[in-house]
C-alpha cells in the first residue's frame, strides 16, 4: 500500500537532516558540482613565408576560396599511431652560453610556450665537455672516485637552471661529452684521439658519476649518449671509440643510469651509421635508444630498428630560407619522422654572425654552422631552423604520437596525435604556384587555408568528438 504522505515527508526530511550532520562530521562527501571541461581550443593555422617577412609564424584565417593551383587534400588518420614524440631542442654549448646568459628574451623566444612568435622548445642538449664551440678545451674534474664540473660547464648548468627551466620546468635534458679526460685519452690530450683500451670502466663510472651529480643538484639528465660522433677525430674535443667498446660502456652504464632515471643512447653519429648502431646493439641490452646526426647518409636508415631514435644534431650553414625550408621539412622532419624518430634537435641554440665564438687555435670545426639564433650586438636573427623547429613544435607536444598522414607529392608532411585531445599537422610546400591546402580527419570534411610557394605551416585542431 502507498505511505502515509506525512510520515514520508517526516522520512525525508530525517534522511536530510543525518545526511547534513555525517556531511559535518566528514563522514560523508558533501555533493559536488561536475567541473566545467575547458573550452575545446580553436582550430589554428600558423604560415611561415621563406621570403615574405611579414609572413612569419603568421596566424591564418581559413581561405575563402580556391587558390591558382587547387585544392589539395591532407587527411590525417589519428587511428594508426607510431612512435612517441619526445620534442624538439638544440645544444647549450659554450657559445650559447655567452651569447644566451644576460638575455633573457632570446630564452624566452626558444624556450617559452606562451610566446606568440617563440620557438617553444621543450629538449636541451647539454656538453658534458668542451665542442668546437668553446673558447677552450676542457672537462669535468675526474678522480676515479667524484666528478666535478669544472668552471665553464657551471656556467651552462647556472644558465640552464635560472634561465630555461623557469620557462620549461618540465624540461628534457640530454647529455653527450664530446671527450672524456685527457688521461683516458690516447695522446693525453682532450683534442681528437681515441678512448684508450683498458679505461672503459672508469670512463663508464665518470659517465654515471656526472649525471648523479647532476641529479643532486637539480638538473637530472632525460637521456644521454656515450659521446658525441664516436667515429670523429679532431684538432677539437673529440673522441673515437670503437663497437666493442661502446658495447661494453653500455652494459656498464645502462643499469646504472636506468636506476637515476636516464636513458642512454647508441652511438650519437650519423644516418651512415646505421651498421654502428646495429653491431653496438647487438654487443649490450644496456641501450633504450639510439641517436643520429643528419651530416652523411640518409633518414630511411634510421628505420627498422628496435629501439626508439631521434636525430640529436643538424646544423644550419649558408644555405638561404627556401632551400632551408624545403631540405629540413623533408629529411628532417616527414623522411625522419617515417623512419621512427621520435623527436628533432638541432646543432647550437645561438652563434654570432662570425660562426662564433671558438677557440681560435680549433682549425677543424664548423666554421660555417649557424645557431638556431644569430646573435648580433642589437638584437638577434631567427634563423631557417628556427621556425622549423618553431613548426614542428606548435604541431606536436611531448607525449604526442605520431599518426598516419596523407597529401600531396609537392607537400612535406607529418601528423601527431596530441595528449590534450588535438592533432596536430607539419607541412612544407614544394609547390611553385599558391595553393589551398585542405585538412581533415579521415572522411570528414577539413578546413582549408592558402600556402604559398615554399613557405612552411602547422595546425592544430581538436579530435572530432564521437571520432577515432
């Protein structure tokens, strides 16, 4: 039978009054209101013009209309994922250090997320010695027993802590030394040579000795190598080291640096050694990953391997923004990204317009490299690489995952699935004439917006909801 309507009102009103009084007690979670998600972030298309400056890091409105050379059609598939994507970066070395520190600005440009026209990088690679890129030869103090960063390595580890992580707290730093101590050394000397037979165990204890002083003092290293070009000899820092011995140096360190956090990488030189990597590999289960350079060979050699990889170094030279634009969208983006790489660095992050500074008595280093900024006494020049890296990273976030992508032949292009529920296209046109570029997720209909001859783009838009 039905209740009385009173006594139910008298139960009701009960129930309410003892849920208020455990709610009091902190026996009972008050109800709460379902946050309101954030707001789904606008679709957005950035255009760099390799020769219209006005047109730099440029946001797009969508294009009304069809271009003189058509409308060609990017589709992303977000339901085939690859590779993880780690970021993008380039090397704090001693000119960086000189030409960065009293700067602040120029680390915002590279560094800063929120910077309208910055670069938003998210990597740094650290020396853990002298380059080609310092005034002089130097490394960490090494006792067989403690490391010590010696005075100039201070300067780029202060620089790093006080001007970058501020901006990148969540900041991945990788570490390579270019030479290890001169008494490990043949010749005795940190300028070329190679790592003497025999001294492999205490070069592997000064390697893990360096990134847990790092760690202790608020720079942990993300990943590290062995060292930098295993297989160059120079009148500057450097040092070759063979596939045993790399081997050998993995086994000792990997599970070491596994224990701090650290991932080490094999060899850190060139796509043409792509048989290097194979045979260190082969040796030691101590590597999580392998590291190339783009100064011989090709991208596809990177692919196939069992290990992640990411390209760590590539310089810009004299080569001018078009030729730039069109060599890096392809090799070392769409080319490289479909070889498994899973993140971009480039070479310096600042040089002055001299390739400098060096060391005057180095004869044998890069006397043309560019730094990712030109650093002049009135300001500084964004260099081709720049805004590769600037587009790449407004495309892709760490912890994206690389999707499948399709477009036309004239188009570099590579496309990511982004952990805040986006995607996220790099492009490059080869394309002589304007055309429309229309971009979409799947089957569904895209946006379209107008790229000219040459110039690079990203985009960013949410997921379809109710999509893949």
């Amino acid at each position: 039978m039905k209740p009385f309507p009173l006594a139910r009102s008298l139960s009701v009103a009960l129930a309410t009054l003892l849920a208020g009084a455990l709610v009091g007690c902190g026996a009972m979670p008050a109800p709460t209101t379902a946050p309101t998600p954030p707001p789904r972030p606008k679709p957005t298309f950035w255009v760099t013009s390799p020769t219209e400056s006005s047109r730099s890091l440029q946001v797009e409105a969508t294009a009304a209309a069809a271009a003189p050379g058509g409308t060609a059609d990017v589709r992303v598939d977000p339901t085939q994922v690859h590779q993880v994507w780690w970021g993008t970066g380039a090397a704090m070395t001693d000119s960086s250090v000189e030409l960065l520190e009293d700067r602040p600005g120029l680390l915002k440009a590279l560094y800063d997320p929120a910077a309208a026209k910055g670069a938003h990088l998210n990597m740094l690679r650290l020396p853990l010695s002298a380059t080609d890129f310092s005034r002089t030869p130097w490394t960490w103090s090494w006792d067989s027993v403690s490391a010590t960063p010696t005075p100039e390595a201070r300067r780029a580890i202060a620089l790093v802590k006080s001007g970058v992580l501020p901006l990148r707290p969540s900041l991945r730093v990788v570490g390579a030394a270019w030479s290890a101590p001169a008494s490990l050394k043949s010749g005795s000397s940190v300028r070329g040579g190679a790592l003497v037979p025999g001294d492999e165990t205490s070069y592997a204890d000064l390697l893990v000795a360096q990134a847990r002083w790092l760690s202790r003092h608020g720079l942990p290293l993300w990943a590290t190598s062995l060292g930098n070009e295993p297989g160059h000899s120079s009148d500057y820092p450097s040092m070759t080291m063979t596939d045993a011995q790399m081997s050998a140096l993995g086994t000792a360190v990997g599970p070491r640096l596994d224990a701090l956090g650290t991932r080490l990488w094999a060899v850190d030189h060139n796509w043409y050694d792509r048989d290097r990597v194979d045979a260190v590999l082969a040796g030691s289960a101590g590597f999580d990953g392998a590291a190339f350079h783009c100064y011989a060979g090709q991208p596809g050699q990177m692919a196939g391997l069992g290990v992640p990889r990411m390209v760590t170094e590539c310089t810009g030279t004299t080569d001018g923004a078009v030729g730039t634009f069109g060599w890096d969208a392809k090799n070392l983006v769409a080319d490289s990204i479909n070889a498994g790489s899973s993140g971009l660095m480039m070479w310096n992050l600042a040089l002055d317009p001299s390739h400098g500074p060096v060391d005057p008595a180095t004869r044998g280093g890069c006397g043309q490299c560019r730094g990712v900024l030109t650093v002049t006494p009135t300001g500084a020049i964004r260099e081709p690489e720049f805004y590769t890296l600037a587009h790449l990273s407004r495309a892709a976030s760490p912890g994206a995952h690389v999707v499948s992508v399709t477009g036309p032949p004239w188009l570099s292009v590579a496309a990511f699935r982004n952990p805040d529920g986006t995607f996220g296209v790099f492009g490059q046109s080869r394309s002589s004439v304007t055309q429309t570029v229309r971009l979409a997720v799947g089957s569904r209909a895209g946006r379209t917006y107008e790229v000219r001859p040459g110039e690079m783009f990203s985009y960013r838009a949410p997921l379809p909801t109710g999509g893949a």
